[in-house]
C-alpha cells in the first residue's frame, strides 16, 4: 500500500513555506511598474492576487509542520529534504506564478503555467504570439516576464538561504542541492547574500550599457534581467534580431554576448576578480573551454552559413562575424536569444549547435545544461582510461582536474547525470515523434534537448511552435523542470514523498 511519508511531507511544506512567503513580496515588485504605465485595477489585481495566495500558503505550510512537529530530530532538514524542496518548490512557484497572465487575459492558463516554468527556469521559451503588443498594453507583465528569470537565474533557494538560516547544516543542504556547492564565504549567509551583490551589480552594469547603446530605458532593465540570468525572454517579437536595424546593433549584441558570458561563470570566479585575483579567470579550466567551444562552433557556423550562401539583406562583414559568434553564445551560456533562423542551417551546424545546447555553461553559474565541468570531467576519464590501457599495469596515474585528484564518486556522479541526460533527451524527443511534431528527428531532439538544458530556441518553424497541441506543452513543462533542477531532485520527490508502509 502507498502512503505519504508526514514526516518528509512536514519538512518540505515547512521549507517550502519558508520560500512562498518571500515570493509573495517578490511578486509585488511589477507593481511599480503597473502604477507607472497602467494604473487600474486589473493589472494591479494580476499581482495582488498571487501574492496573496503566496503568503496565505506559505501560512498554511507552515502551520502544518508546527502543528504536527514531534522532537527535534524531525526540524533537521537533510539532503534528501533540500532536494525534495528545491522539485516541490519550483511547482508550486511556477503555478501560481502563472496567474499574472491569466488574470490578464495574456494566456489561456496551460500556456500561462508554461511561461511562468519557463520564466522561472530560465528557459526562455514563449507562448506568447504577439510580444510587440503586449510591450504596448502590458508592460507590467513583460516586465513580470524578466523577473522571473532574474530571481529563478541565481537560483530560488540561494535566494531564501537568507531567510532559511537555522542551526545546522539546513541551508548548507538547502545550497548544494542547486548544485552551488563552492562557498564563496565561511558562513552560508554570507554567501548568499555576496552572490546577490555580484548579481545585482553585473546586471546594473548592463543596463547602463545597453542604454549608453541606444535601448530604451525599459528595454535596457527588461534584457539586462534576462541577459545575466541567461534566461533570454525579450521585449519584442524578432528577439535581439530586432536591433539589426539599430544604428548601434552591433554594439549592443556585442554587450550582450559578453554579459551573457558573465551569467554562465561560475559566481567563485566572479569572487575572486572581484578580489583582484584576475589570473584565477584563465586558469580556470572551464572557462578555457568555454572560449575553445565558443571559436570552433562559430567557425563551423559562419563557415556553414557561408556555403550555403545565406545572407541578410545589406549585412556588412561585421554583422555576418557577429551574428553568427552571438548565436552560439547565447545558445552555449544558454542565455537563448536569436538573431537568425537556426532552422534553416545544415546538418553539421544544426548537429554542432545541439551539442552546445546539451552541454551549457560553468558549474555553480546561472546556466542550465550538464554543465562544462561535468563535460570535462568525463572527457578526462575517459582520457585517463586510455592511458591505464597503454601503459604496463605497474605503472600508477592519477586522475587529476586542475591540479587535483579527482575522487572516484566524483567521476561517478558526473557520468550518472550525463547519462540521464541523454536518456531523457532520447526519450523526450521519441515522444514529440510520435506526437507529430517535426520534420524530422533533429526538430524533435533539438526540442528536446533545448527544453532539458532550459535554452529557448529549437529548430521549429514559428508555425509548428504556436500550433502545439497541449500534450506536448506539459512534457515540454516537464523536461524544462527536471532539467533545471538536475533530474535527481524530481526522482527524490517521486520516490521518498511516498514510501511503502511495512506490512506487519
């Protein structure tokens, strides 16, 4: 008989009370922006309301587990807790998250709860049609867009490691299950709240910049939000392919490009730029291949666009270099803005750009993906594996990664993930097959793929896109959540929220 685990069940309704109630704050923040573009009752309503419910929610949770709290080995929040939190969590947050559309009128609610997993996921991926428009009456909401993003870019629960800090190692666990495992400061706290300044700081540095550039002020916010988040939502319709016309287009897709790769290092490398150790940055081995990848796909792409002879009307040569190294950067980091139609592109650049989506940016940044670390690592044993082959058995190699010893469990853990990865992948995209979605298998993958890996663009026509039917949206949904937490999260909720009762 299956039956729920109040044990874990309190915990995680405690924790996850603890995150509601600051997002109901949170959620009170486009409101600026309604009372300054559109002062009435229903836009402000869009946003009253799921704050309200946040904290009314976030009473009830916690209520729950002080009603029925036992001795105090039940307050402890383990590992398994932290990760069963961070899955449940995003839920509830995407949920209601969703109603600023709906209340609008924006989205009808399936496609609403779609926007908000993708928002605060940073998928970047829309289901809104016309964005033009909704820049027009609903500024608030595109505003509300971007939002998302930000927070849900650095990552929700280190955002409320401020707010869960308790004796123990709550917030410690509560830290690692995001996959942030590196402190940048002895205390947790401390920690947190030094990644929100860096964060707050960089995106500050991008707006000023972009409009410098020539964005508008409420451009500038809206893509400095979603740049550094790597999130990739925009305020129009052509995405950054909007600014091809701009006197200073190629200016401000260059600023991008570099507070993209910004977003996708690790906050540690940050820390330590910041601290005037500058060297750390080009030592790091993930930022090396960062930098490697990003020169050999840009070649295969602008080599590829070239022989196939595509070209935009009057694109000068700056503009053919620059659109093509944007592309890959955005769907590296993967901050997933566009300035080209990527579906119309051959088979190796499609091929290349798939396993860049696949693979994302630094450990303990904002992106998504399997990570570079985790790439290297793999690529490394694999190495080392080869090398124990050819040499005498008497002959002792360690398997090392900057200078250190990398641990068996470590190696093991990277190529579980992968795996998993992969098998989701191939599963997702066997699944759009048979729903008809696609041309062909590398539309279905490339779904798949930039769902798990929370990127944004696929190889789909804007047609095949907006006529999804929903069965697809919500596996869509579900790809995009597994895949932002890590996959391990989700199986840890499935199989430790409910447990066998013991048959005695």
């Amino acid at each position: 008989m299956i039956a729920i685990n109040t044990g874990d069940l309190r915990i995680v309704l405690r924790d996850t009370g603890e995150i509601l109630r600051v997002l109901a704050v949170i959620m009170l923040i486009p409101l600026l922006v309604t009372l300054y573009y559109n002062p009435s009752i229903l836009p402000m309503m869009s946003f009253i309301v799921p704050s309200a419910l946040f904290f009314t929610l976030s009473a009830f949770f916690r209520s729950v587990y002080w009603k029925s709290r036992g001795d105090r080995e039940s307050e402890v929040t383990t590992l398994k807790h932290a990760m069963m939190t961070v899955a449940f969590a995003w839920l509830i947050v995407a949920l209601i998250g969703s109603l600023p559309f709906s209340i609008t009128g924006t989205l009808n609610p399936l496609d609403s709860f779609f926007e908000s997993m993708s928002g605060w996921t940073t998928a970047g991926m829309t289901m809104i049609q016309d964005i033009e428009n909704l820049n027009n009456e609903h500024k608030d909401v595109l505003f509300y867009r971007s939002l998302m993003e930000w927070v849900g870019g650095v990552g929700i629960i280190v955002l409320f490691l401020v707010i869960l800090m308790r004796p123990g190692s709550e917030a410690q666990r509560l830290y690692s299950s995001e996959a942030r495992l590196t402190r940048i400061k002895p205390r947790m706290k401390s920690t947190a709240i030094e990644i929100w300044k860096i964060y707050a700081l960089y995106t500050l540095m991008c707006a000023v910049l972009l409009s410098i550039a020539g964005m508008t002020p409420f451009d500038a916010i809206n893509h400095s939000l979603t740049t550094l988040s790597t999130g990739g939502f925009s305020t129009h319709d052509e995405s950054i392919a909007y600014y091809d016309s701009h006197p200073n287009g190629l200016l401000i897709k260059v600023i991008l490009m570099f507070f993209m790769i910004v977003g996708a290092i690790s906050f540690m490398m940050h820390f330590k730029v910041f601290q005037g150790n500058h060297k750390e940055l080009f030592r790091n081995p993930e930022f090396r291949a960062m930098l490697v990848i990003i020169f050999i796909v840009g070649v295969i792409i602008t080599a590829g666009l070239y022989f196939s002879g595509y070209n935009k009307s009057g694109e000068n040569t700056a503009h053919a270099i620059i659109n093509p190294l944007f592309q890959v950067v955005a769907l590296l980091t993967p901050t997933g803005y566009t300035t080209m139609d990527i579906s119309g592109l051959g088979d190796l650049p499609k091929t290349a750009l798939l396993l860049i989506m696949f693979v994302g940016g630094c450990y303990g940044s904002t992106t998504g993906g399997i990570k570079l670390l985790r790439l290297i690592i793999i690529v490394k044993a694999i190495w080392h594996s080869i090398k124990k082959v050819t040499l005498p058995e008497t002959a002792v190699i360690s398997l090392k990664l900057d200078g250190k010893v990398l641990e068996n469990k470590v190696v093991v853990s990277a190529m579980v993930l992968v795996i998993l990865y992969i098998i989701l992948a191939v599963a997702g995209a066997t699944a759009f097959m048979a729903m008809g979605i696609g041309d062909n298998p590398y539309d279905s993958l490339s779904l798949s793929i930039s769902s798990l890996s929370n990127v944004g663009p696929t190889f789909l026509s804007e047609e095949e896109w907006f006529s999804m039917p929903d069965d697809a949206k919500l596996l869509i949904i579900f790809l995009i959540w597994a895949g932002r937490i890590e996959i391990f999260p989700v199986v840890i909720l499935l199989t430790h929220i409910t447990k066998r009762k013991d048959k005695r």
